[in-house]
C-alpha cells in the first residue's frame, strides 16, 4: 500500500530573499509557537502518514543560482520509486496533514492537483507518476508551473477545493511570519479556522 502514496517533497533549500529584504534571518528557522517553522511543516507532513523526503539547500548547492525548479527536480531524482509527489514549500508552517492527505486522494482521479482555498492556489500541489521526466527537467525559479499548465491542456489538472487556510499561508515575510503566528494562536484556540 506505502508504494501507491505519493510523496511529500518538502522544498527547504530556498534563499528566503523576500524574508531576509525586510529585515529578516532564515524564515525557516524562525520560530513560531515554541517550533522552528520548518519543524511545523515536517511535523503535517509525518501526521500524514505518506512517505516525505526534504530538498535542503545541500541538494541543490551543485547547480548555479538554484531555484525552485531545480528543488523539485532534486527531490523526484531523490524519489524515483515514488507514486507522484505533493510539492510543499517548506515556509508554509499551518498546512494541515488532512490537506496532504486530501491532495493524495485526489491524485486517485487527476494527473496533477492544484488545491485552492479561498479562491487562491495553494500548496501542496500533487504530481502523479506520470509528470515524472517533466518534474526531473525543471530548473530555475518557475518552480512547476510549466507542469500544471501543459497538463491543463491535456485535461489532467483537478482543482481541489479545501477550508485549510495553511495551505496558502507562508512566512515569505516577517509581517507574514506574525500575521501565520495571530493565526496559528486562533487555530489553537479554537481549532476551527483551517480545518
């Protein structure tokens, strides 16, 4: 069963320039409720339960300028076997396992899954099997969206509709870091918004 999950591709390996231009240090070491940001997406990503495997800057410090293409690009190379993958950047600290999980079933019935909250795009974005050579062969900052848009052509692209606010809250900022930090307090308290 394991073999027929996709897996999580966590993309650490970023610079954080936005962060780091408004004042900032890594935003992914940067704390939030008492946890590393980076430790709150790991964390969604093994409550999950499916296979994840994070891309860090070491993996990609072979290539000139690297971007978030060349990220996923490493992670697939790193997960071959894999049954497709979620692509989650790793500055999204309140994604919830139960959209990773919703993202994978989807994959059941769509090429690629694009799950929306809101009316915006969010992450993680799913990828079965058969984006495999196309995923391989991205470089640069476009990360995958040469991906979803060739298989939107073909059809292939479902949206997927969810009510987690995480998947489309990131820390790119530090303004945004504190506005994920009011946000993750609500969701503690009440446990309603994002789920």
């Amino acid at each position: 069963m394991a073999a027929q999950l996709p897996t999580v591709l966590i993309l650490a390996a970023g610079r954080g320039e936005r962060f780091r231009a408004a004042g900032g240090t890594d935003k992914l070491q940067e704390m939030l409720l008492g946890r590393r940001v980076r430790d709150w997406v790991t964390q969604a990503a093994r409550d999950s339960g499916l296979p994840w495997h994070v891309v860090e800057a070491a993996h990609t410090a072979h290539i000139n300028s690297p971007g978030m293409g060349d990220s996923i690009a490493c992670g697939v190379a790193a997960t071959t076997g894999a049954a497709g993958w979620l692509i989650l950047p790793a500055d999204l600290p309140l994604v919830q396992a139960s959209s990773l999980l919703a993202v994978a079933k989807a994959l059941h019935d769509h090429t690629v899954v694009v799950p929306l909250c809101a009316g915006q795009r969010g992450h993680p974005v799913g990828f079965g099997p058969q984006t495999r050579d196309a995923l391989l062969a991205l470089h640069g900052d476009g990360g995958a969206a040469a991906v979803v848009a060739a298989w939107k052509q073909r059809g292939g692209v479902g949206l997927l509709a969810l009510e987690d606010v995480g998947c489309i809250t990131d820390v790119d900022t530090p303004d945004a870091l504190r506005a994920a930090h009011a946000l993750a307090l609500q969701m503690q308290a009440g446990k309603s918004v994002g789920e």
